[in-house]
C-alpha cells in the first residue's frame, strides 16, 4: 500500500490594518489584483509533487478550502505527511495548521520563502525543514521518511546541485490541479534577480537568478494546455526580460500557442523594439514593472549597480514605449523609504497621473526576513514591537519610518489608496487599457 502525501498551499493576502482593510474592499483595481493573487496556486509544490517517487499517492489542496478541522479530516483520508510552503503573511497560520497535524500524528515538511529564511524558527513547528530549493533534497528527504530515519532540515545548499536549470526535469503536476478554481496558472521561466534590491526577499532567498532552457518551457507550457486549452498564465518570475536574446526566444514560443499571458519585468524591457515587436504578437497582457518610488532619491543605492536609479528620469518616455505597443503596463510603488517625508503622498500620486499607466499597485516598505533592509532596520532598532509575521503584508505597516511618524505613513497611504482607486482614476486608467488594445491592432 503507498504512503500518502498531501501538498497544502497557503495562498492569499491578508491585511491587518481595519481601516484599510475596509477601504480595500471598496476599491476597484486593488481588489481586483488581490483576487488574482489569493487564487494562484503554489508553484513550487506542484514542482515538487512531479518529483515525488511512484510509491507515494499524492493530492493537493488550497489550505483556504479545508473544513474547519482541518487536521483530522486530513489524518482521516489517510494521509501520514503533509508539505506545507506559505510566505510571511501567513506563516503564523501555518504554523499552527502544523501545530494540530503534528497533534494528529501527521508528519509535518515545510519549506519555502519564508521558511528559508528562518529555518531555525520554522524547525520548532515541523518534524522536517526543507531549505532553500527543494528539487536538490526532495527525494532524498522521501526516501528518508519512508526509512523513518529522517534529519529536521535538509538544506539545498548542502548537496551538489547544477548552477542552472538542465533540460529534461519533471514537469510540475498541473494535473492534480482543478482548473475551475483558478483564474489563471502559474508557469516559471526565470528564478531570482540579478538587481537584488534591498527590500527583495525572493531574488536570492531560494536560489540565484537562473533561466529555463526554452524545451523545458515549451513542455511545462504544453502540460498546462492539457488541463487548460486556452489559459490564462502568470509566469512566477521576479525579472523575466533579463537576457534579451533569450527572452526573443521565449515570446517566441508563447507565440506558437493560443495563450495570453502576464510577467514581471523591469523597465530595460523599453530597449528593445524586437523584443517589443514580439511581445504584442504573443498574447501577453501586461508586464508589472517595480518603478518603486516617485522620488528619484528613494531610488538610489536600493539594488546592487544603482540600476533603478539610473534610469528613474527616463520612467515616462519608457512606459509610453511599451504601451505604445499594445502592452499594458502596470507600475508599482512603495511608500516608506528612508528618503520619503510626507510629500512623498502627493507627488506620488502625481507621478502615477503623469506617467498615463494602464494600472498601478501601490504597497509599504516591508522588512521581510532574509533581506538586506531587515538587517538595517534591526541594526537600527526600528522594527515595531508587536508587528508579528502576520502583518508583513505589503499593506501593514512594522517599522518606524526615517522623517514621518508611524500615523503619519499610516493616514497618508490610506488617503493615497483611495485617491489612486478612486472611481475617476480607475475609470481613466481603463481609457488607456482601451487605447492599449487599439495600439495593439495597428
């Protein structure tokens, strides 16, 4: 008889603040964005699913969609471990799901983000710890289970791994998905950034900035048309137009396929017209670019060569390049750096008007674990007291801020939220989605 794993996704956003959260769920455009990413599965676990030995019966279930007793209905179908992967926000909650598994007499494995940044905390809460990347380790760690002689962490670091990604790895288990639940899916063609700016948790966290030979896309990419004829993919890259020949290469492919498609870039995507050419002939529906700040002064020094810095004057003219193309472009913003006073509202707002994006997405400064700000911001004694993991959610505020008072942050991102969301701002960013498209016909 096989053993029986259960993968569980913790999936989500969750804000503490009461008064945004109220505001949040009248906003169109921020509740928008927040459903697509509550409703995207967890990539890593299905990749790790496909790499799981044929003598394991395996399932995988969105933590969110578990009854309320959660931990004995999983022990009661049968299941002996169960791998958990969550981000900060909801690592508490995780841990104690952990908690009452482990109760149940359930083998706990967790790993991810969050946990591999805290390996030492997440090992109080697990009967495994899985570090970094899980590909390396996780045969192993089975293989060891199954002996019932297993260590607490296994760390990717720890074994002999390839620098890249080789041809021919397992393809992750889109088919234990139900597509009815999602309204798109995740595909990786990239891993980390080579920028690493200082705020970053995922450019360097699991792994260095990698690339995907185009096969192994291609067969990733085929799987997910199995389940999906005509998808919707959110590719789970922090930087995917890095190397520009090969990026040529993989718009290319998604060309060959009946998709429309969303990533993340930085703003060098601008440069190049052939790339840009391709990229409104292949379905991509917008590029999510971190333009981070409105003062150039916020900028300076937060990645490893000034990069963002240097092209921060050129913002406007390189936005209008890429939806002059049909592609629209959805700028993000973060409030809170140490340059930023109180004017930093206002001319904010100023900048998303005058910069004419299709969407923006504005979020807090946040410390997260494993992060070069952290380590300032602890060196500094600035992290708030009482700010637990639960409120690193890009919308809490947890540290002191450098020239405003922490109300001050507080009330001038509330009122910045909803003038940017407001129904006249979001009606006209909608104009330019418009003009978007009709670019795109040209």
């Amino acid at each position: 008889m096989k053993s029986r794993l259960l993968f569980v996704a913790m999936s989500g956003v969750r804000v503490r603040d009461p008064g945004l959260l109220a505001l949040g769920l009248t906003l169109p455009g921020f509740v928008e964005r927040s459903k697509v990413i509550a409703s995207l599965p967890s990539l890593g676990l299905l990749t790790l699913a496909a790499r799981t030995p044929d003598d394991w019966d395996i399932a995988y279930r969105e933590y969110d969609e578990l009854p309320e007793n959660a931990a004995e209905s999983i022990r009661d179908e049968g299941f002996g471990v169960v791998a958990l992967s969550s981000l900060t926000a909801r690592i508490t909650e995780t841990y104690r799901l952990a908690a009452e598994l482990r109760a149940a007499g359930i083998l706990v494995i967790l790993g991810g983000l969050h946990v591999s940044a805290m390996p030492e905390e997440a090992a109080a809460h697990a009967d495994i710890v899985v570090q970094g990347e899980g590909e390396p380790v996780w045969e192993t760690v089975l293989r060891d289970v199954k002996r019932g002689n297993y260590l607490p962490v296994y760390a990717s670091t720890d074994v002999p791994s390839p620098t890249h990604f080789t041809p021919g790895q397992p393809v992750p288990r889109y088919d234990l998905l139900d597509p009815s639940r999602y309204n798109r899916l995740t595909l990786q063609t990239t891993r980390g950034c080579p920028l690493h700016c200082s705020f970053c948790a995922a450019s360097r966290t699991i792994s260095p900035y990698r690339k995907k030979p185009i096969p192994q896309i291609r067969r990733e990419l085929e799987a997910i048309l199995e389940i999906w004829p005509e998808p919707f993919i959110e590719l789970a890259d922090d930087n995917t137009f890095v190397d520009k020949r090969w990026s040529r290469e993989l718009v290319a492919l998604l060309s060959d396929y009946p998709i429309r498609w969303f990533t993340e870039s930085d703003i060098s995507l601008a440069g190049d017209p052939a790339l840009l050419e391709a990229l409104a002939r292949s379905g991509c529906a917008q590029v999510l670019i971190g333009l981070e700040s409105a003062n150039p002064g916020s900028v300076r020094g937060i990645d490893t060569r000034n990069w963002k810095h240097l092209r921060h004057s050129g913002y406007r003219e390189s936005i209008r390049t890429i939806q002059d193309h049909g592609i629209t472009v959805n700028g993000c913003f973060i409030l809170g750096f140490d340059h930023d006073d109180a004017s930093i509202f206002p001319s904010t707002l100023e900048c998303i008007d005058s910069l004419g994006l299709a969407e923006v997405q504005i979020t807090l400064l946040t410390p997260f674990p494993g992060t070069s700000l952290r380590q300032q911001l602890v060196e500094e004694n600035r992290l708030l007291p009482g700010k637990g993991w639960d409120h690193y959610t890009l919308f809490d505020l947890t540290f002191r801020p450098a020239r405003m008072s922490v109300d001050e942050l507080h009330e001038g991102f509330r009122s910045l939220m909803r003038q940017t969301y407001s129904e006249e701002r979001v009606r006209h960013r909608k104009s330019i989605v418009r003009q978007c498209l009709k670019n795109l016909r040209k």
